[in-house]
C-alpha cells in the first residue's frame, strides 16, 4: 500500500518558487560531470567516500556540477534497509560529511527521512552546504520495481540556478511521465537532470532514447540522463547515460556495462551540450545480454567474497556458455572446471569439455561419479524393491554431481554456478539438489534458442573458437540414459520458447 501523504513537503531552504540559488556568477558554459558508477546497497560510508572521489576528480577535470545516480549513497534496491531507525542518521552524517567539498555542485540521490515521510530524493550540495533537496514524485510498482511499498511521494518540482541557468532535477520514473518535467519547462527550466537506477532489459537502451527524444522535443528542454551501472543480486544496470539536446538528439553517450564519469559542456548562449566527437556504436542483441550476464556474475561473486567459481562442464551448451561467461567475468585463474562421466557420458563430451577448458585456459579436473552413484544405488535398492528404473536413478546421476560440486565449494571458498536456462527451469527439466545445486545460476533469464545465439557470439570473438562446434551443432542431451536426447521429453526448443515466451514475457 502506497504510504500517501497530504503534508506539504516543500524544501524549507526553498523560497516561494521552490528554487534554490547556488549564489554563482553567470558564465559563458556549465560542465557537467556524470557519474556513471557502481555504489554498493547498504555500505553508506563506501558510497560517500566514492562519492568524494569522483566529486575531486570532476573538479580537477574542470566539471561545474557533478551527479549521481538515483540513491546511489544507500544503493539500490535498498529494500527493506529503509525501515531501519538508524537510516536517517546514517545518511545525514554522510551527506554532511561531503558538503565540505567546494567548488563543484553536487547532485547527490539518497533516502530522505523526515517527520513528512521517507522519501526517494536528490540533494543539491554546494560549498559546504545542502541547498535544497527533490523528492521523486512518480513511484513505481511493476516488475523488479516496489517502491510503493517503501517510499512516500513528492509533491513539487524543484529547480535551482547555476551560472546563467536554471536547472530542474527528475528522478527516474518521473521521466516516463510527461507531467513533471511539463511543470518544470512551465516553471522556468533551461536543462533537466534525472537521476537513474534503470536496469538493464534487452533494447532497453532504445526505449530510453525514443522517451527521451519524445520529452526533449515536446517541452524544447535540453535533459541530463544518468544512469546506474553493477550488478546487484538478480538485477543488471546497464549504465549509457546520456546527454540530449533540446531536439532530442543524442550529444553524448556514455558507455554501456562500464563505470565512466562522462563529462558534458553545455553552452549557455546556444542551450546547447557540445557534442561527442566519436558516437558509440549500438550494441547487438547478444552482444548486450552477454555483456549483462558477466556483469551480473563478477559483482555477485566479488560482492558475495567469494575466491573463484567452480562450474560443471558437461560438454553441453550449456555449461559451456557458463564456463566463458565466468572466465570474461573474473579471469581464468579463478575459474575452475569439473567434469564428472558416468557410464552414458559420451566420448565427444569428454573431448569437447576438455578443448573448452585448455582454450580457455582453466583448471581443468575430470572426477567420475561411478562409485558414487552405484553406492546409492545400492543403498537403495532394498528400498526400491525391484521397481523398474525410471527417472529416479537418473537423478541420483544428477545429484552426485551436486555432491561433489558443493564438497569442493565447501573445501576451497568457491562458488558452484549452475547451468540450466530460462527453458528448462520454466517447464521443470532439471533435477533439485542436482543440477540447480548452486548459489548463482547465470542463465536463468536465458532461453535456450538464446543460449545457442549466445554461443555463436562468444566465438565470433575470438580467431579460434572458444566453444568446440560441435558443442553448438549436436542435439542437446542429459545424458542420464543411453542415447538420450532432450526432444524426447521436450519439444523442439524453437516450438517451446515460442510457447514460453509468448506465455511468461508477453502475457
């Protein structure tokens, strides 16, 4: 349930038309300084202290103004971190802890609690002192989005002047809307900045440039759009901050999937950003996923402390995406590969997982699983009493895998990823505590026509392919029985993505 409230939540340092002067001289330009980071949910104090950082280089680097992403001081989602008691006192000491920074202008996101609410805000510092705050006014409540649940809303605009310009500040959600940054360009605005956690969804980017387009052209405001970048948890941010002129032209693009601290230059005669000498090239589909899939990876692991990664190479497709996926994300030195046959491992699986492995330069370990499985299955036996073999000592396969994989993540500090996609998670073909064994499964959100297209790209890369061919071309198998393949249970996978897509994305 939305916490509304029908308080008036005005800045108090506001005058009458809720602007807030920085007290700087007209100039001919203002430099901008977006910085496009990862801040870490919880870790206020490492967040400031980055914060501080940045703010010194973009002053050195001649930025009038720096930004920083939505809530980046708390990071986000921040979740249920908000309904702590000792959040607002936290966040004051932090917030005054970086007003001792001068000559550059601060734009800073952050939870702002007060006896009005608790709010998702962005706070104007300047030289030694907060000279106003912003708080969002459209919360979102659909898909990853709960904020509702944890945040009171705005109820005014903002605006603040700074050498020679008036600028208004948006954050997010309120961007989607054309009503906020309308009240803005009513009340006076020349630019607009928005603050951002937008995560990462395949072509997301041209969603972003087409509303952003559309609101720089119907209002004829130039717009300052930053954006988060990291993994955190189950989400991607994909950074690709951007600066857009009035004319809904993009003038700078930042990179996707990087930390940058981007610089842009906005003439105040002409109200106009200059323009990127080099425009980044867009980037494919595969060759974004891919690029989310290692980002989501590497900040899970190191932010979870783990020392490397322990993945089960099959020989399928599969793990073999997994495999590159965790040697781009955190190098092959901390990377460890485990096949383990049994009696319906196929010699080209043997081979292909182990070409994979010197191709990619990773410990490599071969631990069969024969004793293991027929001591259960001996246990068992009195038990089963006879009843014929069925899908029950197939998994028993499966869940000595999972054995030997968390033994060895138990023993050594790694992490276990699993393999299975979006496909068979969807319809149930993987076996629990086999296969799913693990503590991040990379492919979840990937189906697996996508993997296939995914795999493709991965050796495009490269002058030698990574992923043997064949691993690529041969029918996809388990192989928990002889000769067996996955069609005989599922359908072929472009007939059951189609079904799935249709039935868990587009419904």
């Amino acid at each position: 349930m939305s916490k509304d409230t029908t308080k008036d939540t005005d800045n108090p340092n506001f005058n009458s038309s809720n602007e807030a002067n920085t007290g700087s001289k007209s100039q001919d330009s203002v430099t901008f300084a977006l910085a496009q980071s990862h801040f870490l949910v919880g870790d206020i104090t490492a967040n400031a202290e980055k914060m501080r950082a940045l703010a010194l280089q973009a002053r050195e680097q001649g930025a009038d103004v720096i930004i920083f992403p939505e809530l980046a001081l708390l990071g986000y989602p921040p979740q249920d971190l908000l309904l702590r008691p000792s959040l607002s006192g936290r966040v004051k000491s932090a917030l005054s802890s970086l007003s001792d920074i001068d000559d550059i202008v601060m734009i800073v996101g952050y939870p702002h609690v007060d006896h009005h609410g608790t709010f998702n805000s962005a706070a104007i510092l300047h030289n030694g002192h907060q000279k106003g705050f912003y708080h969002k006014q459209i919360l979102p409540n659909y898909g990853v989005f709960d904020e509702r649940r944890y945040f009171d809303k705005g109820r005014n605009q903002v605006l603040f002047d700074y050498k020679g310009i008036t600028i208004g500040l948006l954050i997010c959600e309120d961007l989607w809307d054309k009503g906020p940054i309308a009240e803005l360009k009513k009340q006076g605005a020349d630019l607009v900045a928005c603050l951002n956690a937008s995560p990462f969804e395949i072509e997301k980017q041209d969603s972003r440039k087409t509303m952003l387009a559309k609101r720089s052209r119907e209002n004829n405001l130039p717009i300052i759009y930053l954006n988060a970048v990291g993994g955190q948890d189950d989400l991607v941010f994909d950074g690709g901050s951007m600066a857009i002129q009035a004319d809904g032209s993009v003038a700078h693009e930042a990179s996707r999937f990087m930390n940058q601290l981007m610089l842009t230059t906005f003439d105040v005669k002409t109200a106009k950003f200059d323009t990127q000498t080099k425009a980044l090239l867009s980037l494919s589909r595969e060759s974004e996923m891919y690029q989310a899939l290692v980002v989501g990876l590497r900040d899970y692991v190191n932010l979870s402390g783990f020392t490397g990664i322990i993945v089960g190479l099959s020989g399928g497709i599969d793990s073999a995406l997994t495999l590159c996926i965790a040697v781009d994300a955190l190098g092959a030195d901390k990377v460890y590969a485990v096949m383990m046959p049994y009696e319906y491992t196929s010699q080209i699986s043997l081979e292909d997982a182990q070409a994979q492995a010197r191709r990619l330069n990773v410990s490599y370990t071969v631990c069969p699983i024969f004793d293991a499985v027929e001591g259960i299955r001996h246990t068992l036996a009195p038990l089963f009493n006879k009843s014929p073999a069925d899908t029950t000592e197939e998994n028993i396969q499966a869940r000595a895998r999972g054995v030997v994989l968390m033994a060895l993540s138990n023993k050594f500090g790694h992490l276990v990823i699993t393999t299975g996609n979006k496909s068979e998670l969807a319809v149930g073909y993987s076996t629990l505590y086999g296969d799913m064994a693990g503590g991040f499964d990379v492919l979840k959100d990937v189906y697996k026509t996508q993997v296939y297209k995914l795999a493709s790209y991965r050796n495009r890369l490269e002058d030698t392919p990574v992923i043997p061919e064949r691993v690529i071309i041969r029918p996809p198998s388990a192989e928990l029985r002889p000769d067996q393949e996955d069609q005989d249970s599922l359908p072929d996978y472009d007939v059951l993505d189609g079904i799935l897509m249709s039935y868990i994305d587009e419904d």
